[in-house]
C-alpha cells in the first residue's frame, strides 16, 4: 500500500486513554489521514502509551523498541508514558532513538502541529505539561463503536497518594463544564449511541466549579433525557464518594444507570492505607459497599488491590484477605506493588522482596477465584434486560450487558445485533463468562 497520508495506532491503559486514542484517531483522519493495520504499512505511527505499572512500562518499552527497528518513517509517543519519565526520557530515547515526537495526554491540541513538522521532516518533538483542559474541548469527538462512547467528565487527580504516578501523568484534576458533557452527550445520543461510559481516573470527585454541579446533578441530568441509552459511571476512589454518596445513592435509582460501582480499596488494613496517603479508613468503604448493595443486592462491585506495599505486613495482608472475604466483590483488580519514577514511596520506602510480593498476588488471586465462581454461578436462571453491545473476541458470538454491567455471551441464532435491547435467561458460566439466550426484544425502555 502507498504510504502516503496512511497512520497505525497502537493503544495501552485505561478507558480514559482509550478515549483518547479516539481523539488521535479523529484528528488524523481530519488531516485526511487512512488508518491501516501494520505499522509497516504507515507514513505515521502513534504509540498511545500508559505507565502506571512498572510491567506495562517495560511492556511498552520493549514494544517501542521493536517498533524502531521496523521500516516506520516516523514514530509519535503519546499518553503518559512520557510524563512519568519526563524527568528520564532517555528511556525512551534508548528506545526508539529516532523517535518524530512525545505529546502528554494533555497536549493533544498541538497534535496537527506536531504531524505537519514531522512530514516536514522533523525529529524528536517533546511537548509535555499539563495545560488547561480548554485546548482539548475544541477538538474532535469519536465513538468507540456504532453504538458505544466514551465520555470524560474530568481529567487528573486530586489525591496525593505516595505510590501512584497518575498526578504526574495526568496532572491536577480538572472537571469538564457540565454544558461540554451535555452537549456531546446529547450529540452522541442524537447519533444513537446507546451506551456511555463516564470516565475520569476519579468520577466521584467531579465539580463543575462554575456551576456547583457535582457527579450526582450530572449524572441525573443526562439520565433524564428521551430515548434508549445506558450511563456507566467509572471509577470513583473512597475518600470523595463519601460527601456524595447519599445523592449519588439517589441517582442510582434510574433505570439507564448501570448497577455497576468501581472503588478501589486498595488494602484492607488501615495502616497501609494511611502509608498509601489514601485518607479514607477500611470502615468507610465498608459503608459504601453496605450502602450500595442495600439498595440493590445484584448490584457488580469491583475493587483494586495492590499486593506487596512496601510497609504491608503479614498481618496487614490478612486484613486484606479478611476484607475480601466480607465483600465479595465481583472483580477484584489485583496489582503487584512497584516502586513508580517521582513517588514518595519510591525514594523513601525499600520494596518488599519480589517473593513476599508474588505470594500475595498469588494468595489473594485464589481467594477471587473462589468468590468469582460463586458469584457468577449466583447468576444462572436470571432472566431480565440486557442491551448487545459487542462481538465476543472470538467474532462468532454477540455480547450483552445486563443492568449490572455483567456480560453475557448470547448463544447463536437470536437475530439481534448491537444496540438492541433485549430480556435474556443466563443459562450457565463457562471460564470467566455468563452464557444466555435470547428470550424476547424490547422497542423501549420504561
């Protein structure tokens, strides 16, 4: 294939990064730009990177490396990898030593810029800070499929916690307008989108200052529009849900928000927590937990975990496994402590041996495995809604999800396709997913 305007895409991270691979994508193809498959194939290609784990770092690293060595006339290094190791970047360099260009995840308003000097020949473009959201408004919105979007309420963070580097990566936190939101909301909507995820690396913690509209007032004022549509709220960390976690309780209560509450707890034992600079204690997620599933027991809680923390001792681990136990969460995100570039954790505290580490992780996994299985065989003979949102990986078989986020895969010869909405009878588990059929299809939502 002719090279000419032609661009590959890799992608890494969290939903919020994938929303804005989204963005690359669209800026590109406003340039008149034609993605391909093979970064052989392209004149431009764009490594969206993450680097919140030292694994994903070295993943991506290695990856870059090989990605040099190809044919590839020009190779552009986004997301966060490059502001973690701002103050290191010939790790990156070592890398991909010809590398055209690093742009930080805030900076993507430089982007056509950054392609038009880069064609122009140029090399090793570095443009990292942590600029105002305004830039990033103006540019092009992307869905992540016919019928799925990714919406970002708010980008940064506003935690200090002693082992993360998102604040380096990402910023400050800063919310969007609730008018931005609405507007591409009701923009997608009118464009039938039909599944929207709420994403921000703290949703619980958004303020449209201006206004005084916190998560709960945005999140019912998108819920509230006409039309056949599902809201998923992403993750929201236990220090800020708790001022607004009655209201949000009550916003809760629609029938186009999922069932889903994504709180990362982090350790079970108060110690560590307050070693992590996490500044909520065991009891209050506890609460929120208790509170949330009072209200609807089917409710999906799904929770991280980082194993091996420095100051974690035996007994604060069993804290951890007792934890567990109790909640019964749905998924548990489970993460191997490392120390992270520029962390407090990192140039103060020495990293428990690699051993101790890798036995925790290995521990709590067993432990999940058996709440996972009992919790999913708790589903089989449910019947209820659910909306076909996407193709199973294996393309044979189409995936829906029920008011609790949960996904099921559809047995064969239902006639649906994406974006309907459906009542299924789950019928049994296989691995890690529910299987169901297709017992009727719904016209609209009530």
């Amino acid at each position: 294939m002719d090279r000419e305007r032609t661009f590959y895409l890799e992608s890494y991270g969290c939903t919020l990064n994938a929303g804005d691979s989204l963005l690359i994508r669209a800026i590109l193809e406003g340039l008149g730009f034609k993605e391909v498959n093979k970064p052989q194939s392209s004149l431009v290609t764009i490594v969206n990177t993450c680097g919140v784990k030292t694994p994903t770092e070295q993943k991506i690293l290695h990856r870059l490396s090989v990605l040099g060595q190809l044919d590839t006339p020009a190779i552009i290094i986004t997301g966060c990898l490059p502001e973690i190791l701002s103050q290191e970047l010939d790790r990156i360099v070592n890398a991909v030593p010809d590398f055209a260009a690093m742009i930080g995840p805030r900076n993507y308003h430089e982007l056509k810029s950054v392609i038009s000097q880069v064609l122009e020949g140029k090399r090793h473009l570095v443009h990292l800070d942590h600029p105002l959201l305004d830039p990033k408004m103006q540019l092009p919105s992307a869905t992540l499929s016919g019928h799925v979007a990714i919406l970002p309420i708010a980008e940064g963070c506003l935690g200090s916690c002693t082992y993360c580097c998102t604040r380096i990566a990402r910023g400050a936190m800063q919310s969007y307008p609730a008018s931005f939101i609405k507007s591409r909301f009701n923009q997608w909507r009118q464009e039938g989108i039909r599944m929207f995820y709420l994403t921000a690396e703290d949703c619980s913690a958004y303020l449209d200052r201006e206004k005084g509209i916190r998560l709960p007032e945005l999140v019912d004022s998108l819920a509230c529009a006409p039309g056949l549509f599902f809201l998923r709220i992403g993750m929201m960390n236990p220090a800020s849900l708790l001022p607004v976690k009655d209201r949000l309780l009550e916003s809760y209560r629609s029938p186009r928000i999922f069932d889903f509450l994504h709180v990362p707890v982090q350790s079970g034992s108060n110690d560590v927590l307050e070693d992590m600079g996490r500044k909520y204690q065991v009891k209050d997620f506890r609460r929120e937990i208790e509170d949330f599933r009072n209200q609807n027991p089917r409710i999906t809680i799904s929770t991280d975990i980082i194993c091996g923390f420095p100051t974690e001792t035996d007994r604060d681990f069993e804290s951890t496994i007792k934890l567990m136990e109790d909640i019964q969460p749905d998924n548990i995100n489970i993460s191997m402590y490392g120390h992270r570039p520029g962390t407090i954790a990192s140039s103060s505290l020495d990293a428990l041996p690699s051993s101790i580490v890798k036995r925790r992780s290995r521990q709590l996994t067993t432990v999940f495995t058996r709440i996972r299985k009992k919790k999913m065989n708790g589903w089989i003979g449910w019947e209820g809604l659910a909306i076909i949102n996407k193709y199973h990986e294996s393309k044979l078989n189409h995936v829906a999800r029920n008011q609790s986020y949960m996904p099921i895969v559809l047995k064969n010869g239902h006639g649906g396709k994406i974006g309907d909405l459906i009542t299924v009878r789950i019928t049994s588990t296989v691995s890690n997913s529910l299987l169901g059929e297709v017992i009727g299809f719904v016209k609209r939502m009530t």
